[in-house]
C-alpha cells in the first residue's frame, strides 16, 4: 500500500491555487493542466510499504535508509565521516525517488543532532558537512558487542527542510520510518570496519528493501 506522508498538505494546497484561481475565471481547460502540479507534489510526498513494515530484518543486515543512488562506498571520508574508524555509504535522491526515509539498523536511538546550514548540490562532497543536515546514531548490543550506526540526513539544493521523527532514548527497528526530506537530497550511513560493504558506487538501492551491509553472523535468531 502507498499512502501520502502529512507533510503534503501545506505544499500541495500552495501548488493547487492557480488551478482553483483558473477555474474560478472560467478557464475549466487551464484549470485542468495546471491541476497536474498539485498531483505532482503531492506524489513526491508518496510513502509505500516496504519488507519491513511485514516483518523484522535480519539481525545482521544494515538496509538502506533511502531510494536513490549509491554516489561513494568506502573508509570515512574527511570533514564527512564522525570521529572514529568508520565504513561510508552515500546515497542521492533526486527529485523523482520515494523520500521517506528509514533506519538503516534498529535499536536504541543515543544522539540526533541538527543543524542549520547551507543548500549545496546534495551530490557534491562539501554538502555532508556545510548543509542542514540531522545526525543520528543508533546502538545495539548483539553477542554482547554494542553494535552502532550514524546516519545522516542532509538537504540539497531543492530541498529545504529536514524532517526528523526520532528522538534520543527511542527504541526503533531496522527498515523503521524515521522522517523524511523535502525534494532532492542525500543520505550518508556510517558502519564499523569489522561489516562488509555489499554495494558500490552507482547502484541504485531502495529504502528498506537493499541490504547495504551487514556484520558478520553472530547469531542464528531473526529480530528487527
């Protein structure tokens, strides 16, 4: 099933009012062209159900947070990555990709952090770090290792607004719905060294449904 985030409302009402001006003149056949705008806002805003909305993933599998394209695979990239040794993966939504995003790997929600910045092209490498952008990072503890992933949320040039619905102390699933970016945008997931990497640049990954890691099993049981 598709639904249509809440977030439509307000920019799809904007976008309908020439289309009710038009007809309010009389003009039923500009009416009509101009009604394909609100459709096309509101299908931006579309939320479909993905696997993990059915049942939980795989305990080890890191999924993708996103719909887009894979732009970077590999070690943490400077003024990029958090502080620490870590595994990137980078992917561009544009405009016509699903932006509802998801977490990437369940569990205790420790720290998001906002901030205000700059609208840079989301596929240039100095966006990851001057656009607004919201950082979340995530802890599990599987085998009695803490397990964490960070992930980022970041605008690009036609998006405007990062809308995140997570909080710290949160208890999420992998594949969750966590928010959501207003019109083309980037992601960035940061794993561990010790998980392997099971995309490459130029791969185009779906949220929820494309393993884009995964730790090596240390457990036989299926949770979310």
């Amino acid at each position: 099933m598709t639904r249509i985030d809440r977030e439509a409302a307000p920019a799809t009402a904007i976008a309908a009012l020439p289309s009710v001006v038009a007809l309010l003149a009389g003009r039923r056949g500009l009416a009509a062209g101009l009604s394909v705008l609100p459709a096309a806002i509101a299908a931006f805003f579309r939320d479909p159900d993905r696997t993990p909305d059915h049942r939980p993933a795989p305990v080890d599998d890191v999924l993708s947070p996103a719909d887009g394209k894979v732009m970077y695979v590999g070690p943490g990239q400077d003024l990029v990555a958090p502080e620490g040794e870590w595994q990137q993966i980078s992917i561009f939504l544009s405009a016509f990709d699903v932006h509802i995003n998801r977490a990437p790997y369940g569990g205790r929600v420790t720290a998001v952090d906002f901030r205000l910045g700059k609208w840079l092209a989301a596929y240039k490498h100095e966006s990851a770090h001057l656009n607004e952008r919201s950082d979340i990072t995530v802890e599990r503890e599987v085998g009695g290792q803490v397990r964490r992933v960070h992930f980022r949320q970041i605008v690009g040039l036609m998006a405007r607004r990062v809308v995140t619905r997570v909080s710290v102390g949160d208890e999420i699933a992998t594949g969750q719905r966590i928010g959501l970016m207003k019109f083309g945008s980037r992601m960035d997931v940061f794993v561990p060294p010790e998980c392997d990497l099971l995309v490459t640049a130029g791969d185009r990954v779906i949220a929820g449904e494309t393993v884009i890691a995964r730790w090596p099993a240390t457990v036989t049981s299926v949770t979310s």
